[in-house]
C-alpha cells in the first residue's frame, strides 16, 4: 500500500491486519500497523469500516506501545497518529524516539526526516532524508516527495530535481505538481507545459484547489504558501 496508495491495496493491507488482531495474534507490529492504517482511511476518506474515527487509531498505537516499549515501529504509529489529532511537537517526539531506538533503520530515518520537514525544520529534516534514500535500494514514493519538499523549501532546485524523478511514473496530482514547480523552477518551458497539461487533463480536486489539499495534509504554512505561489506562477489557475 504504502508502495502504490490505492484504496483497494489499503483495503486488503488493513483487513489483513484486522483478520491477524481478531485471531488474538499478540504483536505490537499488528496494531502499529493498525493505527496507521485507519489513520490513512480518516485521511482519505475511505468507506470502510464503519465510523472510522481517530480515538480508535490513537488506541491502536497506545496499544503497541504497550506490547512492546522499545519498538521504533509500535513509536512511529504513534507519532503518525498525533500528528493528525494532536500537537505536533508531541508528535515529533514520538517520531523522534522511533529513529533513536534504531539509527540503522532506514524506514525510522524516513519517518524522522520527513516529520522534521513537515515541522518547518528544512535544516535538520532534509540530510537525513536524503540519507535514507540514498542508502535504500527501494523505497516508498513518499520518501522522494518528502526529499523534494526538504530540498525545494531549501532553494536546492537541482537537488529537488533529482529528488523528483522517480515519481515520474506516477501519476498522482501532488506528484505531478512537483514535477512541475521543478520544471517551471529550472526554466524548462516545454517540459513545464506538458506537465501543466497533464495537471489539467486529470480533472482532479488537487488541480481544482492545491491549497486546500496541502492544508489538509498539515503542511507547514511557510511551505504551502511558496508551493500554491509556484504553481500559480506556473499557470494552474486552480492555484490563484
């Protein structure tokens, strides 16, 4: 799921989960698992299950934790979880004891890094960011977007333009528009047009209002404000 987020991969992913939980298969992996699943269906606006709501997925992480005190997964659901019901500084230490309890995880590393960009933190967030993607062979999607923002609110264009490469297959609206503002930053006119086009053709509600999307994704005011500013520049007029 987190690979291609597509609501019938979450589905199978947190049935899956659900289906472990009610075999009474005791593991804080499971319900981390859990809580961050049901966050993402609050997120999303998924249709199942019935009534999802954030004090459940606030009981799944406490529940991990519980489990299992020293584990930096059973942590980052619960980081995950308060950064969506809660203060975001709390939400950082959680993450942040995640990424202590193993440096060596690279998914931690991710986790940490992205969270200390969507705090403002570009400095801090964005090395180590970097250094998870560099070092893994694969990874999710969210970690090149993630090094995108870090690099692109740093005023790094070239970096953010490497970072925004392996999301050329996708064709997610948000994906797109940083394929775009990298474009439009760089002064590459045709590709910037094309990317443009592909923006509109898609009819989507991020196309429709950006700003609404980023705020809803909790991104930090400084960083909306420049990015609706660039695609606004860059001609999508759902962004004025």
């Amino acid at each position: 799921f987190y690979r291609d987020q597509q609501a019938s991969a979450h589905r199978t992913a947190y049935e899956c989960f659900e289906g472990l939980r009610s075999a009474r298969v005791s593991s804080a992996l499971i319900d981390a698992e859990l809580a961050a699943l049901h966050m993402q269906i609050i997120v999303n606006r998924y249709d199942y299950p019935k009534q999802p709501s954030e004090q459940q997925a606030l009981d799944y992480a406490r529940h991990a934790v519980q489990l299992a005190p020293g584990s930096p997964s059973a942590h980052r659901s619960m980081g995950y979880v308060l950064s969506r019901t809660a203060n975001l500084q709390e939400a950082l230490r959680w993450t942040r004891k995640a990424y202590e309890l193993n440096e060596f995880d690279l998914s931690m590393a991710a986790s940490y890094g992205y969270a200390l960009i969507f705090a403002d933190d570009y400095a801090e967030g964005t090395p180590i960011l970097h250094r998870a993607v560099m070092a893994a062979s694969a990874h999710p999607t969210w970690w090149d977007y993630g090094l995108f923002l870090g690099r692109f609110m740093l005023g790094e264009m070239e970096a953010a333009s490497s970072a925004v490469s392996p999301l050329a297959s996708s064709d997610r609206a948000h994906y797109v528009a940083a394929r775009l503002i990298v474009a439009y930053e760089l002064g590459e006119k045709e590709k910037s047009a094309a990317l443009l086009a592909q923006l509109r053709a898609g009819n989507s509600p991020f196309a429709a209002n950006p700003e609404a999307f980023f705020r809803k994704g909790n991104y930090p005011a400084s960083m909306t404000g420049r990015l609706v500013e660039i695609l606004r520049a860059a001609g999508l007029m759902g962004a004025s």
